[in-house]
C-alpha cells in the first residue's frame, strides 16, 4: 500500500469539514471525547507539540467508495452543508472533530454530559505561560456563561475583554481574529506580553499535521482501505470482539437490542457508559461473567464462550448486579471518593472485577475488596496487560475471602513498599495515571471543600488546581516542581482564577474573611478555615507554612516553605493509603 506524505494545515482541514468537503467513512467510530480531552488538544496546539500523524483518503465527490457522515455537529452550525468529500479522515477523527467542537460550538452534549460546553482561552494565564490554566470550557447552562452572552446569543465584547478570555469561536475566521486581535485584545496588555500571546496563538492557527495519504488510485480498492482502518483503529480489538460475540449469539440472546435496553433504563450504569455506543460497557458485563465461571478472559478466549456462560439470564443477573449493587457501592463518596466515572475512576477493569466477585460470592468481603481496590490503584496495576492481572487478581481475591492467611500479591507488595519507605508520591505529575486520580479519590473521601465556597455541594464541579499557585511562585522567581501532585487540590475554576495570583498567606486571610463576614469572631473564623483545609490533607502546621508565606518572603524563604508543605503533605496522604490498605 503506497502511502504519500505531507502536510496540512489543521485549522484548514476543520474548515473543510465545516463545508462538508472534509468527511469521515461510516465505519468510523463515534465521537468520544470529553470536555478534558477537548482542553488538552488545545493546549498541546497553542504550544506547537506533535499531536499524532493523520491518516487520509483523498476521493472524488462525484464517486465516493464508501458511504459517508459528516464530522459530528457540522449539519447543527451548518444546514446548508452538502455532501462534497474530496478528503476522508481514516485515523484523527477524534482530534479533527474536537477542534470543531471548540471553534464551531455546536449544542450538542459531550461525552457524559448533559449540556453542551464552550471553549475559551485565558489571555492573562498565556501571557504568564501559565498554558495548564489557559484552556478551559464552561457548560453553556452555568451561571458564568450566560454572563457573557447577548441576548441574541453572541458573545458580549466588552466582558470578554474584562475578562481578557477570547472564545475558540474566533477561530472561524481568522481575519475576524486578527480584526479583534489587533483592535481590540491587544490594547489590554503590555508590549512584552502581546508578543508572548500572540506567539501562542500563531502556533495554533499554523498549525500543520503531517499526513499520511492514501490517492484516488485506492478509491476502488474500499476492502484494503478498510482492512488498513481496521489495523489503525485503537479500540479495534475489544470492539471486534463485542461486535463478533454480537454475531455469534444472536440466536441465543440479542445482545446488541438487550444492551440498548439496558441503557436506556438503568441510571447507573448509563453514569458508567456515558454514551450507548460505548460497547466497552456491556463487553465488561460478559467479561465479569467469565471471570466469575473461572474462564480465561484474554480476547482469544472470550471468543470461545458458549450460552452456558452467556444467556437472557446471565445477562439479566450481571445487569442486576452492576446497577444494584456495585456501581451505587462505588459511588459512595466516603468509599471510594468517585464523584462521577468520567473523570474519577482510576481504572475501568475494577469495576469488572468488582462485578465478577459479586457474581461470585452474593455477599463479598467488602473490607478486603477495598484493601484490593486501594492496592490496585496506588500500585497502577491495571496500567499493563489488564486481562493477565484481572485473571491473577481475580484468583487471589477470591483465595482471600476464604483465608486470611492468602493476602493478594498486589496488596503484599504495596504493603512492604510502604513499610520500607521505598513508595513515595511527590513524583506524580501524569493527569490520567491511577494514582494521580486516586489521590483525588482520597481528597473526596475526606471530604475535601471549596476554599471559598465550602457550603457549595457541586462536588462535580469541583477541579484540581495548585495550592501554591504558579503565577505567584513565578513572579517571585521560585522555581520548585509545582506541578507535583502533592501541590494540587480540588477547588472550584472560579477560586481558582481569584487565588492564581495571590501569595498563600493572602488567600488564607481572604478564607478568614470570608468566614468572619458571615458572623464569626477572628478565632472562630480562623478555626472553621483550619477545618475546611483539613480535608485538602492540610493539617496545623502546613496550615501556618501557607499563611506565613507571604509576597515579602524571599524565594529561598518561599521554596522552604513549599518543601516543607509538600513533605509533610505526601506523609499524611501515604499514612492514609498505609490504613485503607491495613
């Protein structure tokens, strides 16, 4: 297969797919990324970092070799959109159709949402190359977005520039950008800080992916083309194999018309799914079945499941199970401290397994599932080859439960690498890895508050953001690794905004005074602060470090005292983990 290389600029090719002349094959997955997802994308452009090649067929519009869609929300900003495909996405749908999602706001739900979001770029956070705070999305049914809407539904100017955040919608036409750039935006900041900005924001507008291309020579050729889809697809293997079970069943069980079923009817598990096309779900539900008969669960076994294994009744009980007992058993804050799937569960095969062990043994060991549970998260064991550890764990678990004697290897194992001091956290930086999102998990648990709005119950909205906030480290010159998962915690993006330039000694008084405008004298103030910041992991003594460090600080006289914080916070969080894991 002779595949062409070259170039292509991206903000071009979302352009195209505006127009229906950039389109995707019908065999392509749907769209599946979150609001997250969307953010990162972004932020990897305004820095100008290699976001994977794409993989295109060029075609002729009058002679298609496949039956085509258009890029999710083109039709709902574009009615007048035709079919014209001169070039079909093969691999990047997910990063083509994201950036369109941002700049062409479609009202369509994202990925386990129930509102459509908006996209916006902080200018101030740029211009202090702050890019992890740059990009953010706002849901357009939340109080901050309507603020910046005309009621005609475009955006109010003049909040924007108050604001200093320009919405991905300017991107639709560049010569609207550079109108508003040069007229207005770049009004509003330095010299010094206009070129930093606009250097960003270049990065994105010229951006070019490199292509691989597939010519029109291949447009009789669909079989190859499809066959080569199928080998590039990244979900291909757990999806093929839910479609060949589908296939393989269909007289025994309707497998595909049941799992629609169940959607549509069953709260918690459509919590866990997100989307009905979100087969990795009910693909799960079979694999747990397996696991609980003691089946071999790697993909070249689970194609050999027989209905003893897979019926209208096993189906209906694996069902019951996840939406009765497991998924309301995860979603107990005080358990496991998931706020909501999408975002914060650490690994999807653990709620497999938990599935499997309820199938099982109808009432299992709870106390040593959680010691399990923790265990797998902070050892990132599903991080691998996740069918050869479910297997092992599986078996080991279920040993566990009848001998107390048979501690599960993975649970020995972290055990002895917290006894020996060998097992630290201050290292971890990676947003996605188990231990990153299991430390989140253990900041809900704790019960973790807003700074300072601590009676808003909006859990779900709360977000990790940095305790010694990176605008103010960098203006005193302090560099330390504040990006250390032992400097962030869950606060509203809101506090967040109002704290990133303040020293911590500041945003701490500011707490005491938001507490004393409700009526409590300067201890009691001071005493409910203490109190809120306890379940953040912040005790007496990293509670005095934050308030004593003040804009007159010197940076060694800051840095000490961020050392000291994030020592002694890391102690506190591996001592809990130490008790969950007993």
């Amino acid at each position: 297969m002779n595949l062409q290389q070259g170039q292509m600029n991206l903000l071009d090719l979302v352009r195209k797919a505006y127009n229906g002349e950039c389109m995707l094959p019908d065999f392509q997955r749907n769209f599946v990324w979150t609001r997250y997802d969307i953010e990162e994308l972004i932020k990897s452009l305004l820095q100008g970092m290699f976001i994977g090649t794409f993989l295109i067929l060029e075609t002729n519009p009058q002679s298609v070799p496949f039956k085509v869609i258009f890029v999710e929300g083109a039709e709902k900003v574009n009615p007048q959109i035709c079919e014209q495909p001169k070039i079909l996405i093969l691999d990047g749908q997910q990063r083509l159709t994201s950036l369109f999602y941002a700049i062409y706001s479609p009202d369509i739900p994202l990925r386990n949402s129930e509102n459509p979001y908006a996209f916006f770029i902080d200018l101030e956070k740029l211009a202090e190359d702050n890019i992890e705070d740059a990009v953010f999305s706002w849901s357009k049914k939340w109080r901050e977005f309507k603020e910046i809407i005309e009621e005609n539904g475009d955006y109010n100017l003049e909040v924007l520039k108050a604001k200093k955040i320009l919405p991905l919608t300017v991107f639709k036409h560049i010569p609207e950008f550079y109108r508003l750039w040069f007229g207005e935006y770049k009004l509003l900041f330095e010299d010094q800080e206009t070129n930093k900005i606009f250097a960003y924001i270049d990065n994105m507008i010229k951006y070019n992916i490199f292509t691989l291309s597939l010519g029109l020579s291949y447009n009789d050729k669909p079989d190859e083309i499809a066959a080569l889809f199928e080998k590039i697809n990244r979900s291909g293997v757990k999806l093929s194999i839910y479609d060949l079970l589908v296939a393989r069943f269909y007289k025994f069980i309707r497998l595909r018309e049941k799992w629609e079923e169940v959607f549509e009817n069953s709260v918690n598990i459509k919590k866990l799914a997100g989307r009905i096309d979100n087969t990795t779900v009910p693909y799960s539900f079979i694999q747990a079945l397996a696991l609980a008969a003691d089946k071999n669960i790697s993909s070249r076994e689970m194609l050999k499941i027989d209905n003893n294994i897979l019926s209208d009744q096993s189906w209906a009980k694996v069902v019951d199970i996840a939406e009765n007992k497991v998924l309301p058993y995860l979603l107990q804050i005080n358990n496991f401290g998931i706020v909501d799937f999408e975002k914060w569960l650490p690994y999807y095969p653990i709620v497999t397994m938990m599935i499997a062990l309820f199938l099982k043994f109808e009432h299992p060991d709870t106390d040593k599932i959680e010691k399990w549970y923790w265990s797998a998260v902070f050892s990132e064991r599903y991080s691998g080859s996740t069918e050869t550890a479910m297997a092992k764990d599986f078996k080991e678990v279920c040993a566990w439960f009848n001998n107390n004697n048979l501690i599960p290897e993975v649970v020995e194992k972290l055990r002895n690498q917290l006894e020996s001091n060998v097992y630290t956290l201050k290292e971890v930086r990676r947003k996605g890895s188990s231990k990153y999102i299991g430390i989140f998990n253990l900041l809900f648990k704790n019960g973790a508050k807003d700074f300072y709005y601590p009676e808003n119950i909006a859990f779900n909205q709360l977000d990790d953001h940095h305790i010694f906030p990176v605008s103010f480290l960098k203006a005193k010159g302090v560099e330390v690794d504040v990006d250390s998962i032992m400097n962030r915690t869950l606060i509203f993006e809101n506090t967040n905004r109002s704290i990133s330039r303040r020293s911590p000694g500041d945003y701490i008084r500011k707490m005491i005074e938001i507490q004393k405008s409700k009526g409590l004298s300067e201890q009691e103030a001071e005493h409910k602060v203490k109190k809120i910041l306890k379940g953040h992991f912040i005790d007496e003594e990293m509670y005095l470090l934050l308030k004593n460090t003040t804009d007159n600080l010197t940076p060694s006289e800051i840095k000490e005292n961020f050392e000291r914080f994030i020592n002694k916070r890391e102690k506190l969080i591996l001592n809990e983990i130490k008790r969950l894991i007993g």
